[in-house]
C-alpha cells in the first residue's frame, strides 16, 4: 500500500507547475470531486520541521494511546511543493481539554488561544504549533461557529476553506486529500471546498482569502464558481473589522504579481466595499516589478505599506483615513501619509541638493519609499523610457544608500551662552540657523553656525530694543 501512495502522490507532484489545461468542469468531474478517495493517496518525505524535537515532543505527547496525529493545512500544501514552511499546525481527535491535559502532563507549555472552538497554542522552546481538536460545525454567524468536537477526518477536513488548506499529513508523512486539493494545487487551482458561496456566509473573510490564496498559489484563469460568489457577497465585507481586511490586503499586496488579482478584485466589485482609493493598478504593477526583480539592491525589498501607495490614488488626508480604516500602526499610518502627500520631488530631474533636502527630513527610507513611488508613477504613464533614464533613477537609489546624516552642528547651550534665554526663544533662535544652514546645503560648520547664531540674537535684541 504504501510504495502505490507514494507512487500515485509522486505522479501528482510531478505535475505541480504545468499549467492548467483551461477545461470545463462537467458534471462528471464533479461527481468525482464528490467522491474523494477516504485512505491515503501518498506521501513526502520527512521534512526538517516535521522531524525537528520541537514537533517529536508535541506529536508524542499527543499520539498516547494511539491517537492519531496529523499535520494539517498550510504546512502540508507548502511542504509538497517546496516553498518555506512558517506555522505548524496539528490536528487530533481529542477534546481540546485532553490536548491541554495531554500536553501539561508532558511538560509542554500550552496556551488556550481559542478553546472554546478547539484550539489551543503549544510551546516548545521556539517552536510554536496551533492545535485543533477535530470539529463540524453546528452553526455559523459572521466569523464566529458553534462547533461540535469529532473524530472524523474527513468532516473536519469538509469545514475548511479551500483545497489546498485541506491536506493532511501523518508524522511519517502519509498524506490524505479529502476534496481533490494535490490536483487543485499541482494546476494552480484556488477551489472552495463545498459551496462557495455557503462557505462565504460562514466567514466573510473567505472572500478576500480567496484572492490573497490566488495571489500566491494560483494560475489563471481563475475559478469561474467562486468568483462569482465573491461578486454576489462583496457587499457583505463591511462587517469585518479593519485589522481583518488589513492582514488579507497586506498579504495579497506581498506576492509576487498582484496586480493583475486587484485589477480582478476591482472588476468583480471588491475594493469598491474594502479599499475604494485603489485605482493605480499599472503603477502597482511597475512597483512590484521594481522592488522584487528589476533593482539589484540589497536595500530594496518588497514592502506591503509602499506597494499600498502604489496602488491607491488620493492625497494625506486620504491616506489618513485608509490607515484608520485598516487600523495601520503609527509608522505605518506616516509613512504612507508621507507618500500620499507628494511634497517632495526627488526624481533625478530635482537634483542633489533636492535629495539631501529630503533625506536631512525623511531619512534613508522614507525617501528610497519616494523614489520607488515616483518612479513607479513615470514607468506607468511611460514605460519606454530608455536605459539612460533607469540609469539615472538607479542612481538616486545608490545615493539614497550612501548618504551619511549630517548632524545640525548647534545645541540649546550655544544659544544660552549668547544670552538667549531659556524657553521658546532658544528653539526660535536654533531654528532660524538650521533653516540657513539647510539653504546653504549642510556646508556652514560649527563656527559659521555660530556666527550666524549671533547674528540672529543680535538681530532679536536690536528688535526687542527698537521703538514701540
């Protein structure tokens, strides 16, 4: 039995990166998705974080008696087809209060992240595993179910969004697909499991999952059932909460292309209800072109905040609102108001000095977020543009990298040794010089610094002195 598994999964997994032969789903392929097979259908080798003691010592410490041990979901779907495995996540027929009992008893430290609908958190030095006990659901409302605990792979496997997420592995690595998720993922297929639009009314998040899911894992074209669901239940996002919506967005932002799943996302109707202000689809596209395969600089990485800028068209107090909205975090929040704003020009065509202006203001990364976005925004409109002109942007970028800060040679002190007293004055008088000295491009030293100070006490004095 096991060397047919091996041999038919290997059959499957060959195949994963060909492209998809674009045939209808008939009704005979439906009845057989209907119908998955209930044993094994093949197996991968022991991957390092499948044998690592962290995961020996949860898996042991679960499986006493006999129980049954699986690794479930994302860990499987990355493993089969070779990309970076992050979060480990377990699944057992046990109640989550055996689990934690189970757990304890072993020594492990155990979390009750989510017990009441079967998951709990183990750590083992630093690894951390999500366990879930087998579940179906009994009822569903918005993002929350009351769930019944079971002991039937496939019912829990049937309650998953999609099937990719519905693969399961033992710990020597028999692999189980309930919903046909090896052949959806080896033609890059982003399929829900059941219904999709009953899978959508369980949890709207699903929806934008969906695209976050094709982003990284599909090949066109898309499923033409679940697009339309997601069509049909667009308007019901407005019921998740903004930290939700910003994770998904985020995450879709970060794959290798998106641009060509948010201009989908836009026709079917889908930012309209999440992100309105995304109307610069081609500059998002240069974007990502830019920061993940055109620059050669170790400085310039894929960021999800910048390629938000990237795709959405409004001003700072616009981009104010969608950081509020998606509850961004204060750097964020500024960072993309920086963007938004579009005070400062720092195209080759604004020169040097225009540069050291703005990274004196900005600093490295705020202005190498300026650069990209510009030059994003001109490749857009124009993306001819000859290899000169590339030479020049890639040129701000390498003097972004090499500038140096060049403190404001002064303090408070200078300032109180001239007499000035303490208080608003001394930040009036500090300030005037700094606004000099950024005029003069960060040459004047100290002590022209402070020969300008003195001009400008003495000038204050002189004023103060004058008549009323």
């Amino acid at each position: 039995m096991a060397g047919s598994c091996r041999r038919k999964f290997g059959d499957v997994a060959d195949r994963v990166g060909a492209p998809r032969l674009g045939l209808p789903v008939t009704e005979e392929r439906r009845q057989e998705r209907a119908a998955p097979p209930l044993g094994p259908v093949g197996s991968i080798a022991a991957q390092p974080w499948m044998t690592a003691r962290e995961s020996r010592a949860v898996v042991t410490a679960l499986a006493v008696g006999g129980t049954e041990v699986r690794f479930i979901g994302g860990c499987v779907r990355d493993a089969i087809i070779k990309r970076p495995v992050r979060d480990i996540d377990i699944a057992v027929p046990l109640p989550p209060d055996r689990v934690m009992q189970l757990l304890t008893g072993a020594g492990i430290k155990v979390i009750p992240t989510g017990i009441e609908h079967g998951t709990v958190t183990a750590v083992v030095g630093p690894g951390v595993f999500e366990i879930t006990s087998l579940r179906v659901d009994v009822e569903t409302y918005g993002r929350h179910a009351r769930v019944a605990f079971t002991d039937d792979w496939q019912a829990d496997a049937a309650r998953r969004d999609f099937t990719i997420n519905a693969l399961s592995a033992t710990p020597d690595g028999t692999v189980y697909d309930y919903f046909g998720g090896l052949e959806d993922l080896s033609h890059g297929r982003v399929r829900f499991v059941g219904s999709p639009g009953a899978r959508i009314q369980e949890d709207r998040l699903r929806l934008l999952r969906f695209f976050r899911f094709y982003a990284h894992y599909g090949r066109p074209p898309p499923d033409e059932e679940a697009l339309a669901a997601c069509r049909e239940h667009a308007r019901g996002l407005n019921v998740l909460s903004g930290e939700r919506v910003r994770v998904e967005i985020f995450r879709t932002l970060m794959a290798p292309d998106p641009a060509d799943v948010f201009q989908l996302m836009q026709g079917l109707g889908v930012l309209a209800h999440v992100l309105p202000e995304a109307r610069s689809v081609g500059r998002l596209r240069i974007m990502s072109w830019l920061d993940s395969r055109a620059i050669r600089l170790e400085s310039v990485k894929p960021e999800p905040v910048r390629r938000l800028a990237a795709l959405i068209e409004t001003d700072a107090a616009g981009a104010a609102a969608i950081a509020e909205r998606l509850r961004l975090s204060c750097a964020q929040s500024a960072r993309l108001e920086t963007m938004a704003a579009a005070a400062w020009d720092v195209s080759p065509d604004a020169g040097g000095r225009a540069l050291r202006r703005a990274l004196h203001r900005l600093g490295r990364d705020g202005v190498r977020d300026l650069l990209l976005l510009q030059w994003s925004g001109e490749r857009a409109i124009n993306p001819r543009l000859g290899a000169g002109r590339t030479a020049e942007w890639i040129d701000q970028l390498h003097a972004v990298d090499a500038w140096q800060p060049v403190p404001f040679p002064l303090r408070g002190r200078d300032a109180l040794a001239l007499g000035v007293p303490a208080g608003p004055a001394v930040g009036a008088a500090l300030k005037a010089v700094e606004t000099w000295w950024e005029e003069e491009d960060y040459c004047p030293d100290y002590n022209a610094c402070l020969e300008r100070l003195k001009a400008v006490v003495e000038a204050g004095t002189q004023s103060s002195n004058g008549p009323s």
